[in-house]
C-alpha cells in the first residue's frame, strides 16, 4: 500500500473526525466494557461495540461494517476487530460486501455473548456489569492487560496507524464522491 505520510496535524484531525480516539479509550480502560446492541450498529458503531470485551444484542440487531459502500476503508477498527472476532471468510465478507449480520448469526460466530429481546437487553447487560463490578478488581485489571498484550502483538497500533493513512486517501477517490 502506498499511501502518502500524514503530518502530524493531519493525523490529529482524521483521529477526531473518525473516533479512533474513543475506541482507543474503550480498548485502554482497565474495566471490562459492556456493548448492548439494540437496533442497528453501523460503521464506527459496529466498530465500538467490536472494541467492547463483551457484547449483548436484542433480537433486532444488525452489525454493518458499512466502510466499503461509501468508498471508504473501516476507520474506526473494524479492520482490526471483524478478523480477530469472526472467521476469516465471514469478517472479509463483511468487510468487503457491506452487508449486514443479524444478531443470530453474530451469537452464532462468538460475535455476540447472548441475543434477547429487547426489553431484556438493558437488564442482561446491567446485571453482567453488576456481577463484575463486584469480581475481583485487581484480577480484572490484570487480565484486561494479558489480554491487551495479545492484541498488541498481533499489530493493534499498526492497524491503526494503516487506517490513519488510508482513511484520507479514499476519503479524495471518485467512489467516495459518488
């Protein structure tokens, strides 16, 4: 890939403009985070929710990884999340395609923890918030951190950094414009 460097301030207004900072400070936190999917999660949504330990869907919800229909590659880590999360075939199916996975079939590929209906989502995701909250804090903590030690050396800030440099290259292309 040949993508042209980016100054630093470029890089800075790119980071604010698509999130990658928050999904960094939800990756970084060393409490457990807690995503509950009710309707659709789309692009940087999807890619939030992927970036949470654990995830909870009501019965509706639909996971898109939308990048590829605007002309764009994933800016917020779906890059990064969909292949560490699903078989490789599904995530470059969803990455490459656009189309959206229902919240069946991410429970059926470990996407999802548990699918309810909707007015059990919050309740569920809240009494697992509970039940941790009340685990052992410095063990949690210590996991987070072996676990984080995984992604990174399987390339979690070059990922970035790739998404950082080609994020603004496709964002100049003539598919983006149409």
């Amino acid at each position: 890939l040949n993508v042209p460097t980016l100054t630093a301030e470029e890089r800075m207004r790119g980071e604010r403009m698509s999130g990658t900072r928050i999904h960094k400070q939800v990756f970084n936190l060393d409490k457990p985070t807690i995503a509950a999917v009710n309707g659709t999660a789309a692009g940087a949504g999807a890619d939030l929710a992927f970036t949470c330990d654990l995830r909870y869907a009501s019965e509706t919800a639909r996971f898109y990884e939308v990048y590829i229909r605007r002309g764009l590659v994933p800016l917020d880590g779906g890059a990064f999340w969909a292949p560490y999360h699903l078989p490789h075939a599904k995530a470059m199916e969803m990455l490459l395609t656009g189309d959206a996975m229902d919240a069946q079939e991410a429970a059926h590929f470990g996407l999802v923890n548990k699918v309810v209906p909707a007015d059990e989502l919050m309740p569920t995701a809240m009494e697992m918030a509970r039940r941790l909250a009340k685990g052992p804090a410095v063990a949690i903590q210590l996991l987070k951190h072996m676990v984080r030690g995984i992604h990174r050396s399987e390339g979690y800030e070059q990922r970035w950094e790739m998404a950082e440099q080609a994020g603004p290259v496709t964002l100049d292309t003539w598919d983006k414009k149409e």
